[in-house]
C-alpha cells in the first residue's frame, strides 16, 4: 500500500509539471507588460526596462519557465505586481476559507445525496423515488451563483434568516455551503441510487434476505458497502467541481477565499497570482483525487489485496 | 432537425404494423427515445428555444438594446412581461435574444471539443503505446484543473470576447470527448469488421472515420448534448463574474451579473435570467438521459 502511494505521488509530478506549463504558457503570450503593470502608466520607460532585466523578462520562455517551474518547487510563486507581498502566503492566508466551505459544501452534498439515493433505490418507482429524482435533475440543471442570488432573496433579504455576505459565524456558512452542495448533492442521489439498484439485484443480497437476515441490515451492512465504491468516485470527482464552484459562491457571498483572491487579480492583472491560484487548486483536487483512490482500498478488499 | 422530423412521419404510421425485420439502426434509437416521456419534454423545450433563437426578430416585442430610461427597473406586468432592467430595456426579449448567444456558445463549443477530442481520443486507442501514453497523460493534465477554473484562466490570457470563450469552454470539453471516444475505439478496433476493412486494403485514416468512428457514436451523442448544457453553464458563470460575453450582448450570465447590483429592491432582474438558463439545462439533460438510454437499450433494465 505503501509503495502504491508513493507511485501515485510520483506520478502527480510529471502532471503539476504539466499544469505549470499550461498555467505559465498562458500568462506569458497574455498582453500587457508586467513591468508596466507594476511601475504604473505613467512611469518613465528606462526604468521599466531596468524592471524588465532585473525580473529577468528579457530572458527566453523556457528559461524562465525553468525558473518559474524550479521556484515553484521550493514554495516560491513569485510577488503580486498590486500588492507585492509573495503570493505563495497570499494563497495559504486565504486557502483554510475555501477549503471550509468546499469541505461544508461536501459535507452538505453527502448528508442530502447519500440517504435519498437509499431510499430512492429500495422504493424504486414510488413517489418519494420519482419526486426526488426530478429535483435532483433540477439539482443538476440550476446554475449555482443563480441558486446563491435566489436563496440570498428569499433568505436573507426577505426572511433574514442569514447574513447575505461574509464569513464569521456558522449563519454565514449555511447559505454558500448549501449553494454550493447543491449540484453535487443531485449527483451523488443519482449514482447512489443507480448504484444500490445494481447491487439489490445481486445474488449474495438475495442470500442474506434468504437466510433471514432484517431488510434493514441487509441494506445497510449487505448492500451499502457494496454500493459506496462508485459514488466515492462520483464524491471525489465532484470536489474539483466544488473547488471550482467555489470560485463563483465567493463572489455572491463576498468571501474572503482563494477564487475572490483570484478574479481580483485577473482584474488586475497580477498574474503571478492568476498562476499561483490555478496551480493551488489543481495541486489540491489532485491530492483529493489521490486521497480517493486510497480511500477505495478500505471500502473494497479486493483492490487493496492487488497491492499486497 | 429536419431529418428528425422525417423520420418521426416514417415510424408513426408504422407502429401498429407487425415489426419489419430490417431497419435502419437511427430509427430505432428514434423509435425508443419517442416512447420515453422525460426526453421528449426535453426535445421539445429545446425545438421550442432553437425557433425562438431563429425567430427573435419576430418574437421579441422590444429590441435587446431598445433603452426607455424613463421605463427603467418596471416590475413584470402584461406589457414588459419580466420587467425591465436598469436601462429601460425589456427583460423578455433580451432572454429571448440571450437564446442566441447561448445556443451558439454551446453548441461551437462542444464543436471545438468534440473535434479536438474525438480525434485525439481515436488516436489515441487506434494505435495505442507511446502515442496513446502521451495524448493521455496530457489529457491527465487538462483534467487536473477544474473546468471553470481552466476556462477562467484561458479567458483571463485571451481576453473577453464571445470567440474567446467558446475556445475557453471548448478546450475544457476536450479531455472527456478525448476518454470517451478512445474506449470506445479500444472495444471496436479487434473487431472482425476492423480486419476485414484492414484485409481490404483500407488506410488507418479510412478505418478511423468510415468504420470506428461512425460505430462509437453513442457515448459522442450523449457527452455531446450534456457537454452543450456545461458549456452553456460554464458560459453563464464566466459572464457572470465580468469574464465573459461583454454587455451590451444579452447574454443570460451577463443578464444575471447586472441584476445582481440591483438585487436588494428589483428581483425580477436577477430572477426571470436565471430561469432561462435552468429550463435550458434541465431540457438538455431530459433530452441526455433519454438518448443514452435510446442508444443502449442493455443499460435499461
């Protein structure tokens, strides 16, 4: 098992290198001078070039990718132009905000998909099935920063249930977690309940019903466990979208998180935080994904015996 | 859309009759997914906005840019059906014009994805080994960055236009068109038609597009239509954040970034947009739905 973690992490190297190619590549061909951008319009042009030599911009591209990429590696992604503070602290001052509401968002997703696609599943057909599934398809279809303005509406302006923006108290949590959850919620009720259809019609739930066991227990213990393993893929892969989604929840609600740091920015065009967010946030969905893969091996023994 | 429609006129009068041993392999897909209620709400929602996007000269009783500013923030009423925004301009057809941009945003976009990721995908599992390696491993890298994340970045380098985006969103289509296709392609290359092609004489490039291609249609369908409903969303979301279609473009993303200012005292704004784009998707994942089910039946127990 071990040994399998460390592969995955070595391969996680070749595609971070990769991203930073993409990320770079692109803010690099992206007009605008950097030096420029930070010395002002009207600043005088030799002292523009003197930046210019000095931030090593004159130098060719894939010179300064090798900087970039061998700076990156040391937790170095540069100095914002607006701010000049480093961007590496910029980010980590911000990440443990987003991380807290993609992880409320995930935990919001579970508590609701996981128990109605179970349900769904074991009264196939029934009215609860069929009411859940065309909300989940509404789910699905709802764009989430128009589900953030609409509960923003209702919630906050009309009923004043919740504060409308920040994030301090757990009030402030409630409504960007569930904007955000709510897509991946429809998701996983889906997969769950396709799923758990599957397994009930397998022979070994058939035995444990055969032999007596309570129709709770078979679902739950016999059935469940069983069924888990495709929607942990479904989770694992809705936390990327979550950590994008992420990106347009802190607009509506005015949070303090990575994604508002990073339309900031490109507003601004400070790049070198552009680059430092994107690069952040596909570090961390590839851990994510990582972290599911291991996961796999406790639900299913038969994966975890491949790398004995 | 016309073909479909033909063939909806050939399969009705043939129903009650006893089933014909031969038929073409499309009309029984149709002949499946017109049985299925949810897809044809769908396809009907989607005909309905297609017209309207063909049609909005006629539909629409205002102009997208027709500004009244002594008609400004006017609630919904029999007159300016969803109320007007802060430049007096009628809300209803400015959705209804939105439909144009959307659509065409969706289906270019998938377009560009498809077309880029189909090709490298068959590629890909058409010759396998190294090539098949390196167009993976770089489709590993697309698919480490979020979608709206990459489309961001990718507009935040280009710039804010209409062209940059459905680049943007399509770029971001490639990585699933380029997995599903290459699967595809791995099940259908050692079959036997595949040898006797070969045995023929027939090029790789013949035997990708006459004989793989047409045969993984399938799974391409169906990423397509809910590839169009991402894009559309993706789109939405990019103009709602300043990063996409730039006003005064009646674009439903840009529609609901404006309503936003607003949204302490004119709902109507931010509300009527938003439903658009809801319908669009839901209508596109009916339609999603029930053409993976038409195509393969042994999914459907």
């Amino acid at each position: 098992m071990h040994r399998y973690i460390f592969r995955r992490l070595l391969l996680m190297l070749p595609v971070m290198i990769g991203v930073t190619f993409i990320v770079f590549t692109m803010m690099y061909f992206t007009p605008g001078d950097p030096a420029r951008i930070m010395l002002g319009e009207s600043a005088p042009e030799d002292a523009v070039q003197r930046l210019r030599e000095d931030m090593g911009l004159n130098d060719p591209f894939l010179m300064q990718f090798g900087r970039y990429v061998t700076n990156v590696a040391r937790g170095d992604f540069g100095r914002s132009y607006t701010q000049r503070r480093p961007v590496a602290t910029m980010i980590i001052d911000r990440f443990p905000t987003t991380l807290k509401l993609a992880t409320w968002g995930v935990i919001v997703s579970i508590v609701i998909g996981i128990p109605t696609g179970i349900i769904s599943a074991t009264k196939q057909y029934s009215l609860f099935d069929n009411v859940s599934m065309v909300l989940a398809l509404v789910g699905v279809s709802m764009p989430n920063f128009w589900q953030g303005l609409m509960m923003i509406i209702i919630f906050a302006l009309n009923l004043r249930w919740f504060p409308a923006s920040g994030f301090t108290t757990w009030k402030h949590i409630v409504l960007p977690a569930i904007t955000l959850g709510t897509s991946s919620a429809a998701q996983i009720t889906r997969m769950t309940r396709s799923s758990m259809l599957e397994v009930i019609r397998q022979d070994y739930i058939r035995t444990a019903r055969a032999k007596g066991q309570v129709e709770s227990v078979v679902i739950n213990q016999h059935a469940l466990k069983n069924a888990l393993i495709p929607v942990v893929t479904v989770i694992g892969l809705s936390f990327g979208g979550l950590l994008g989604g992420a990106v347009l929840t802190e607009s509506i609600f005015s949070i303090p998180g990575v994604g508002s740091l990073m339309i900031q920015a490109i507003r601004q065009r400070d790049y070198p935080v552009v680059q430092g967010g994107v690069l952040f946030i596909a570090l961390s969905f590839s851990l994510v994904n990582l972290l599911v893969d291991i996961l796999y091996a406790f639900i299913d023994p038969r994966i975890k015996a491949q790398y004995k | 859309m016309s073909n479909v429609k033909l063939q909806k006129e050939e399969v009705q009068p043939s129903v009650p009759k006893a089933p014909k041993k031969k038929k073409s392999q499309w009309l029984e897909v149709w002949r499946r997914l017109v049985k299925n209620k949810a897809a044809m709400v769908g396809l009907a929602i989607m005909l309905i906005l297609i017209f309207s996007a063909i049609f909005a000269d006629f539909i629409a009783p205002y102009g997208y840019d027709e500004q009244v500013l002594t008609n400004r923030f006017k609630s919904p009423s029999s007159e300016h059906l969803f109320g007007t925004d802060n430049f007096g301009r009628d809300i209803f057809s400015r959705i209804v014009y939105g439909s144009r941009i959307s659509l065409r945003v969706g289906i270019i976009s998938v377009a560009i994805a498809a077309l880029c990721g189909g090709s490298l995908g068959a590629v890909a599992g058409y010759y396998g080994g190294k090539l098949d390696n390196v167009i993976m491993r770089m489709m590993d890298i697309l698919l480490a960055i979020p979608g709206i994340i990459l489309a961001i970045s990718i507009v935040a380098a280009l710039g804010p236009e209409l062209r940059n985006v459905m680049i943007a969103v399509g770029i971001g289509g490639i990585p699933g068109f380029a997995r599903i296709v290459r699967a595809s392609v791995l099940s259908i290359r050692e079959q036997e038609f595949i040898e006797a092609a070969k045995a023929v004489g027939a090029n790789d490039f013949r035997i990708i597009s006459k004989h793989i291609i047409p045969n993984s249609m399938a799974p391409i369908i169906v990423q397509a239509t809910m590839g169009v409903a991402g894009a559309i969303l993706s789109t939405a979301g990019l103009s709602f954040i300043g990063l996409g279609i730039q006003p005064p473009i009646p674009e439903w993303g840009a529609m609901l970034s404006t309503g936003r200012d607003y949204i302490r005292d004119y709902w109507h704004m931010t509300t009527f947009p938003g439903v658009a784009i809801m319908i669009t998707i839901f209508a596109l994942n009916l339609l999603g739905d029930g053409l993976r089910d038409a195509l393969d039946p042994r999914l459907k127990s």
